[in-house]
C-alpha cells in the first residue's frame, strides 16, 4: 500500500507543481519556473517543456511591454491621435490633440462624435470636416496638410486617416495628427536666408559707386550751375542718396535677419528685463504702460539683450498701430504655469490690431501694412524667441487691440 501511495505521490506533486505555476502566470508573473527533479523521462521532459514555454512566454511579455512603452511615449509627446470605433464615436483622444488643436478637457468627447468638439470649438470645423469627408470616401489611408486659426496662434497641421478593417469588416478609424509650424517656418526661413545672402551680393554691391557718383555730380556742378539747371541737378542727386541709402538700410536689415547672431543665455529676472526696457516708453505722454507681474516668475535662461530687443520691438509696434494724438495703453502680464512647465509673457494694446489679410503671415519677412518700416520687425523677434526654444503667437482683441504671447519652457534643471 505504501509504494502504491508514493507511485501516486511521485505522479501528483509534479502535476500539482504544474498546476500552481500555471496559475501564477496567469497571474502575471512570468519568473515562475517548476523545478525539474524527477525521476520519470515523460514527467521530465513535460516539465521541461513548460518551463521553455514559461521562458517564451517571459521574453514576449517583455517585448509587448517595451513596444506598449514606446507607443504610450509616442501618444503621449510626440503625436495627436484619436481612435473612433466603427460607428465613429471617438474611443480614445491623448492629450496632445487637446494642446495641438486647443481643446480644454478632451477626454469629455470620449464615446461622442467629432462633430461635438467642433460645435464647442468652431474654429476646428474645417479639421473635422475634412477627415469625416476622407473617411467617407473610403480611401483606407489618407493624407493632408490642414491650416487652422486658433484662438491664439496660426497652426499647420500634417494629418493622416486610416481605416481599420479585417477580411473587408470595419473595425475603426484612426487619425494622427502633428503640428508641423516650426518646420514650416524653419523651411521658409533658410529659404529667405539664401535670398539675402544673394541680395547682399546682387544689390549692396553696385549702391556704393552710384552713392559716389552722385555725390560727385553734386560737388561738381552745385557750385557753377544756377537757376533751374541747379535746382534740377540738387534735386535729383538728392533723390538718388535718398534712395540708395534706402535701398541700403533694407538689405543690411535683410542680412540681419539671415544672420541672427548667436545668443549667450544667463539666469535672468524676467519682471526686472520688463522693467529695464520699456521704462523709457513709460514716459511718453501719450503712452501707458500697466504691469501685471506675476511674483512667482522664476529665473529663466534668456540673453537679456535679446529679449530686451524683442520687448522694445512690440512696444513700437503698439505704438505705430494708432492714430497720432490717440492714446495708447499696453498691459504687459507674465505667468507662471507649473502644470505646463511655461512662463507666459503677454503684451495687449488697446492700437487697431494686426490686420486681418496679414495676420496669419505676421511673422514672416517683409509682411507689413506699414507705409513705412523694412516688414522685418516680427520675423527678428520670432527668431530671437525660438532661439530661446519658446514660441511666440500674434492676435487680436475684442473691441480693438492686438496681442502677442510668448511662451518660455522651464524647468528647475535647465536654470
């Protein structure tokens, strides 16, 4: 009776082995491993076999983890996506969608149709009409490149659309979205570099020997001619140094923007730099200057020149935006916002705004409604601003009145 109750023990204890160590991987834990000292070759090579499987089972659990980790990584920094289920009615929106496209709690519109976030958010109504007009021309996958005016700024936005299906059956839709400006805008930019490079050689060259040779006009015959031959010859060559100086001051402008000078970043008071550099237009009697510090505005890493030059530039602006003898009031605030990691500066004036037909062209070179003034000014100081790794964006204000906000990234290990 004994040897039939070890048969019976030495059959169940590997089994029972078995047994637990299944239920522990169905629990999650992979590290689980029976051990292997029997002394029958069938129960031998059976656990052998499980132990190779618990191994597998083991190495594909962590590739899942580590591919879910990468695309949980992507979702999170890198693209905008939303999932829809076959019906349409979005399953999954990641939080870069809602700072890509402006939208404040974009987990409400989960189990809603995308037509609900554009009635809360007008202005992303072409967006979603264009995807909801690909998907229903059935296309599989698609691409596009689609410009929206946002509340706050001026955005390209490169799209794509999938439709997920299996032997012909729809099981969804997909669509990724990246904001893709700050290429644009790199693009245009070295393509504006190369043209002052060219206009510096083509036009500054030839400017030097005709501002001479008027010069020489005038000292020679100013002194011998009278009457109307005098008077034609001082007015012209007058024309002509006008003009080539003119011409002159524009294309060392142009250089300068191609060439923006490298920057040397130091911890820096921002509400103290705001201070120090529009004091002086604090003074004029027809402009005022309303602060709005935030006092918990920490050190950020900023060439102080530079963005001493951007304050000064938006100023000017704001004062050239209004009528001569109107008054003029710019409200310059600054926030901290640790959630979001920015300290946001913002500069609104009470002027005539930007104007609508350049608006979402106001930082590019030589977009101005100025009769005077190179149309430079903004395209210097978005450059000087992405030097800093910000952002900066341009609109109007109800009833009238334009604004600019600056954006500055900041965390404690980068100051």
């Amino acid at each position: 009776m004994l040897i039939v109750f070890r048969m019976i023990d030495q059959l169940m204890r590997p089994m029972h082995n078995l047994s637990v160590a299944s239920k522990e991987i169905a629990k999650g834990n992979y590290d689980v491993l029976v051990h292997n000292q029997e002394e029958s070759k069938d129960m031998l090579q059976l656990i052998g076999q499980f132990n190779e499987m618990a191994r597998q089972i083991k190495a594909s659990r962590q590739g899942l983890d580590t591919h879910n980790l990468y695309l949980e990584t992507i979702l999170k920094y890198s693209f905008g996506v939303i999932g829809l289920d076959k019906d349409r009615n979005i399953q999954l929106i990641n939080p870069v969608i809602g700072r890509i496209l402006a939208i404040d709690d974009e987990q409400q519109f989960i189990g809603e149709l995308c037509i609900k976030i554009s009635e809360k958010n007008t202005y992303l109504e072409p967006f979603f009409t264009m995807a909801q007009d690909r998907f229903e021309q059935e296309l599989g996958e698609w691409s596009e490149e689609v410009e929206l005016t946002l509340p706050d700024r001026h955005v390209l936005l490169s799209c794509q659309g999938a439709a997920l299906d299996t032997s012909g059956k729809a099981l969804g839709y997909v669509i990724i979205v990246k904001d893709i400006s700050k290429l644009n805008r790199a693009q245009k930019k070295a393509a504006w570099g190369e043209v002052a490079i060219r206009m510096a050689h083509e036009i500054k060259n030839p400017l030097t020997p005709i501002l001479l040779s008027a010069q020489r006009l005038r000292n020679k015959f100013l002194d011998t001619l009278k009457g109307k031959d005098l008077e034609i010859i001082d007015k012209t060559t007058n024309v002509i140094i006008d003009q080539v100086m003119s011409m002159d001051a524009m294309v060392s402008a142009f250089a300068d923007y191609a060439n923006t000078p490298q920057i040397e970043r130091k911890p820096t008071d921002l509400n103290a730099l705001i201070h120090q550099s529009i004091a002086l237009y604090d003074a004029q009697s027809n402009i005022t200057i309303e602060f709005d510090l935030s006092g918990d505005v920490p050190e950020l890493l900023l060439d102080a020149n530079s963005i001493s030059r951007v304050l000064i530039n938006l100023v000017k602006n704001s004062a050239e935006s209004v009528e001569e003898g109107r008054d003029l009031i710019v409200n310059v605030t600054t926030q901290y916002l640790p959630s979001k990691g920015v300290v946001r500066l913002s500069m609104t004036d009470n002027g005539d705004g930007f104007d609508e037909a350049v608006i979402e062209r106001v930082f590019e070179p030589y977009v101005t409604t100025k009769v005077k003034g190179s149309g430079l000014g903004m395209a210097i100081v978005q450059n000087i601003i992405e030097q800093h790794d910000g952002r900066i964006f341009a609109g109007n204000v109800e009833p009238n009145g334009a604004i600019v906000t600056i954006e500055f990234e900041y965390t404690k290990e980068n100051v």
